[in-house]
C-alpha cells in the first residue's frame, strides 16, 4: 500500500472584508460564507502496531490544525489590509468585535496564499502541504498549490 | 505575496445535443444543465494604486469573457454536428430557434475542447487559461487541461 | 481536436468498516456513504463512422467497469481488516451480509489505494486511470493519483 494518497477536510467560516480602492461594489465593506479546502499528500502509516494505521494524518489532527491556525482567526472577523484609511479603520474597529489587520488587499487569492504561508508551518514533519482551495462565494473560488510556485515565478 | 494563484468560476446553461451514429440513447435529440468550472492562473496583482489590486483577474471580466466567448451562443441552442443527416439538420433547424453546427460530434470531451480553443485567444495577456470542467450531467462531467497538451499528443 | 480529455463519472455506496487499534470512535463498527470519482485520461476518438466518435470512453463502459469491480463488492458490506481479532471477526460475520476481509486498514487512504489498484487492470487501453477521489464523509476525501505514483516513493 507504499503509496503516496492526498487528504482533504473542508472548513467553513463567516468573514467581512474591505478591498480598498476596488472599482467596483466589494470596496464597501461586506460579508462572504467562505469555504476553505485544505489538501495533504503523504503516505499512509503502514504499521499495525500504530493507532494511525492507514492515515496520511488523522483526520482530528488536521482539524485540530486549520482550526488553530485559520478557523478561529479569521470566522466571524472583519479582514482590512494596513494601507486602508487610518480613520476608517478606526470605526471599522469599533464597528466590530474582531478586526484583523493584514499586509495586504484582501481579495480571494491573496487570503488563500497567506492562509497557505500559515498552515505550510504547522503540517507535521513527511506530510506535505498539497493544495488549499478557498471558496468565496458558492460559484467562485481561488486556490493555492505547492507545486505552482516550487520555482520563484517571475514577476508581473 | 508573489504567488501564482488559480481562480474559478462556475457557470450554468442549458443545451440539447445529438451524437450522430451513436449506439445508445443520446443518438436522439436531448437536453442537459451544463455547468462550466473556468480557470485561470497568474500572479494577482500587487500595486496598492491599481483597483484590480490583490487580484489574478476582476471575477467580473472573466464572468463578462465567459458569456461573451460560450454561454451566449450555446445557451439553450441545440448542437449538431455538421457531418448529420442533411434533411434532419433542416428539420432541426426548423423545429429550434438557435441551431449551432460545428464541425465535430459534440460529445461532452469534444465541447470542452472547442470551449478551450473559444476562451484560450479571449484572456488577458500575463493570465493562462489553466482549466475547464464541463459537467454533462449532475454526475458526469469532462475536462481539459493546458498541462495535458502543451506536447502534442500521439494520436489514438 | 485532437486534445488529451480526462472523464469523470460519480457513484456512491454504503459501506461499515472498523479501524483496528485505532485511538478514535472509529475503533468501532460504523458506516459512512461514500461517494467515489473515477477519472480517465485519454484523446477522445475521432472518427465519425465509430458510434464511440467523440468520446474517451462510453460513460455506459465506464459504469459498468466501476460496477463490476469496486461497488457490487463493496456496497453495503463491511470491510475489516485481516488483521482483526478472530473471535470479534466471527462475530461481526455473523452479524453483517457482506463482509469484505482486507490485508489492509481500511482507512479512506488504504480504500481509495486497492481501489485504483483494481480499477487500473480493468481500464481499456490507450485511456490511462488519471485519478480517484473517495468520499468518506460529507466534507473529507482521499485521493489518489497516477501522476504522484509513477516514481516508487521512498518508505515513510
């Protein structure tokens, strides 16, 4: 069975952002049901003797990580990237109980590369960090590989 | 954050096809909800001035794209190909508003083919066309990838 | 059109298995519906005289090999491992219909592994088994892929 078998769980949360300086309706602040997928690749234990027996990782510990590292951060919180307008940002924050400030815009695709950054730190030793895909809406959804950007990719 | 980052967007549409010569029942005229996956891949922009920042594409100029290159012409159009029976093609054409005649039998492997050659010459520069899915059905679906055929393929 | 296509058909079955050893509930007899992606590679025929013309496969060949070989099996049966203690095996074949004994966990991992293992002897050639994913829950699944096993990997 020496082979190597990719694992997905399937995570949900609520989240408010602003993308600053958008031409279009997603500059005001609003809310998304986002849906994160997170991909591991390894080979299963192949050991009788192991209570993991079979698994790439259990599948608690993967919840156990995504929910430390992303879930419990970002579910029910209000992203705003550093370089949005100090005293907007000001209400913002006492609009809502769980501000998160990030160094970027946060659109779709920059969430997924920084939620991927996160996790890539917290998968254990011989697992590897496959793919995550985030949903934002029910139709659309950015997503992240490992093995798209294994060689640095030249800038745009 | 100067990753290279796939999005996706889901589109829908309805759309009778025959397959010529075909030894089962799709040979007659029928329909199917079709629900297209287009992706994309690139690095989002990262340049705090720009609107489009922290995006790979504006999900509204790729929805604009999509509907523009496919979902206009093949939404509830019947499609046929051009080597069927002359006298039924006049019959259909007759009996249906919106006739499309192409040059191969379109078969869900076939249609998502010619969707990628129809959206291939419509994405910005700096952006690939990375993938499609084109379900057939709610459990059957087709797809192709740029990976699979960036050497030309043998022929079968 | 001559492009390499990948086909994918869905099906579903029920099936109890018992994870020996393991530190979870999952040490119990339990159930889950599981649901399982078959996907082919290959360039669709081309010629308009086959009544296949279009196609990589017949979904109707597809189905019938997945029928045959993984869920006439597997549906409603339950799966131990050879592993399992002889008395509580007895037990539980007298106890279920179908039992299906494995030299292996039957983690979703191990599944989805023997799965591919038995489909990939079935499939017609010139198609090439790309990938499965198995469902074991609503939002967790195993995958496993031609492409990461061409290479016998090195033991974990």
């Amino acid at each position: 069975m020496n082979k190597i078998i990719r694992v997905t769980s399937e995570f949900s949360f609520e989240m408010a952002h602003v993308l600053n300086n958008y031409d279009g309706p997603c500059r005001n602040v609003h809310g998304h049901s986002y849906r994160l997928f997170v991909t591991l690749a390894g080979i299963p234990v192949n050991d009788v003797g192991n209570p993991k027996n079979g698994m790439v990782i259990d599948f608690t510990e993967l919840k156990k990580i995504v929910l430390n590292t992303i879930i419990n951060q970002f579910d029910h919180s209000v992203v705003v990237s550093s370089d949005f307008d100090r005293e907007k940002l000001g209400m913002i924050k006492n609009a809502f109980g769980n501000t998160v400030v990030v160094d970027y815009q946060p659109t779709c695709e920059n969430l997924v590369s920084d939620f991927a950054e996160r996790l890539v730190k917290e998968i254990p030793g011989g697992i590897k960090l496959h793919n995550l895909r985030l949903f934002e809406t029910a139709r659309s959804y950015a997503e992240w590989f490992a093995a798209d950007n294994e060689f640095p990719p030249t800038s745009r």
